[in-house]
C-alpha cells in the first residue's frame, strides 16, 4: 500500500507538511467528492471484507468507494500514515422507521485530536447526511456546513449527532413523496461514545448487514457521491441529483428513473465506476 497512490486516487495534491485542521479538510473533501459511499458489492456476489489492503486495493486501484467500514477505515490509515492522532470510534445509527438507534454498533467514525481539540470525521454515511468538515466534538453547538447545520449533544457521556436540514424543492413532483425524501427538518444520525475501538469490532455486523435480509443494504443497491454543490445518489434504479442552497434556503433536488441498460452508464458517467460483476439493482 502506498499513500501516494491514495492522493492520487482522490485527486489531492495540496501541502501535507502541516498536522493541522486546514490540511485535514482538504483531504477530507477531496476523499468524499471522489470516492463514493457504496454497497454495490452485496448486489455483485461480491463479499465485503475489512482487511485493509483488500479496502486499499478495492477504493484505491479499483476505483471503487465502499460503506463506512472500508471508507473510514482507509482515511484512518492516512492520517496516521500523516502522522495525526487518530482513534477508530463506534456509532449506533438512528433508523428513522423504527424512531431507534441500532442496539449494536453498525457505523465506523474517527476522532482526530489536533492541537488538544478533538474533531470527528465521517467520511462514509452519504447522501444529505454526509458532513462536509471535520466536525470539533462540542456539545451543544450549531456547526453550519454546505449540507446544513450538524450539532452534537452529549448526555452521560453519550455523544447524539442530528442535522436540520434546509426546504427542499422538487424538480420533479411525482417523487414527491418518495422514501427517498426527508420528511422532518431535524434529522437523529447517530450516537456513538468515545470508547475506543478496533477494525475487529465491526466484523460480526459487516457479515450481518451484507447477508441478512433484514438490513437495509441487502434491500437497496446504493451508490452516493458529493459534489462541489451537492451530492448525487443512485439507489435501485432512481437517480438523484440535490444542489444545496439551490435559492436562499431551499435545497434543488431532481430525480430520474433509469432503465436496466442505463444503470452501470451511470455508475461510471456519475460517479467513476466500473464493476467486474454483473449489478442486480
């Protein structure tokens, strides 16, 4: 594994020679708006495994993304390569159906500590949820991104993570009323606490929810990638398009059916990949 082949895979080419927040960022953008959040493998025969070189082999010279487990995973070995202080963190996700947060941990996050301050960094949730900027770990504050306003509150030592998200307008009216929407202005995410944790945490939930039909990554074939003004989403055979701040609060969001032969011309004009296996949307 060579971390210059990783700069070369998200398109970064900016300074490394300073462990600050600015140069976190940077890097931290150029990752999300290159490599996707996915789970295009379920839907491929392909098996989903944590060992880093394959996470390495698969993002970096595949040019494929992957789900929080590989995403995260892989931008935690960077900045260590980098030299930052980093700390692998386990979070329970909110499922808005149910209005409860997962009993187990499901959802690999990072804490960098820069300078004494601590920060969280998510590169693999997507969508309208995907932060954009290392978040500072503060209770209680309004963080305002491109996305929206993120915030944590910390309660006995458990950190929540919400956003409020701004209008939307939708360009085509009859998906208005979509699963694919968010309905509420405030959005649960996550919870998570500052227990450290290691790769092998996760592996019992990586075969459950690319094997159970209960999981929500067995039901949808996934692919979200940001944009420099929003992010797009292909799930199942819907493609979205959403530009933040479209007019002053309101967020654009266009959407489109695809058909069959149409779906891997999307995977590779819109978000840079190319499968080996045959995609069962």
């Amino acid at each position: 594994m060579k971390i210059e082949e990783y700069f070369t895979r998200i398109g970064y080419r900016g300074s490394l020679e300073k462990r600050d927040l600015e140069t976190l960022t940077a890097i931290f953008q150029h990752h999300i708006r290159a490599v996707p959040f996915e789970n295009l493998s379920i839907h491929c025969g392909e098996t989903i495994t944590l060992a880093l070189d394959q996470v390495y082999n698969k993002i970096v010279r595949k040019r494929r993304g992957g789900w929080c487990m590989e995403n995260n995973q892989l931008l935690s070995w960077v900045l260590k390569c980098l030299g930052y202080n980093t700390t692998i963190l386990g979070a329970h996700v909110y499922n808005p159906q149910l209005n409860e947060y997962a009993t187990h941990i499901t959802h690999l996050i990072v804490k960098v500590v820069i300078n004494g301050v601590p920060y969280i960094v998510d590169a693999g949730f997507g969508v309208s949820y995907q932060m954009w900027q290392p978040m500072e770990l503060v209770s209680g504050k309004d963080q305002p991104q491109t996305p929206g306003i993120f915030r944590f509150t910390e309660d006995s030592g458990i950190w929540y993570y919400e956003k409020i998200r701004r209008k939307q307008y939708i360009l085509n009216q009859t998906f208005s009323n979509s699963d694919l929407l968010e309905k509420k202005e405030r959005r649960n995410i996550y919870w998570f606490n500052l227990e450290p944790r290691t790769v092998e945490d996760f592996q019992f939930q990586c075969l459950y929810l690319q094997t159970s039909p209960d999981s929500l990554f067995t039901k949808k074939s996934i692919c979200t990638l940001q944009t420099v003004e929003g992010f797009r989403a292909l799930i199942g055979w819907t493609l979205s398009e959403t530009k933040y701040n479209y007019k002053d609060n309101m967020d654009l969001v266009e959407f489109k059916t695809l058909e069959d032969d149409e779906v891997e011309k999307s995977l590779q004009e819109k978000f840079g990949i190319t499968l080996e296996n045959k995609l069962t949307p």
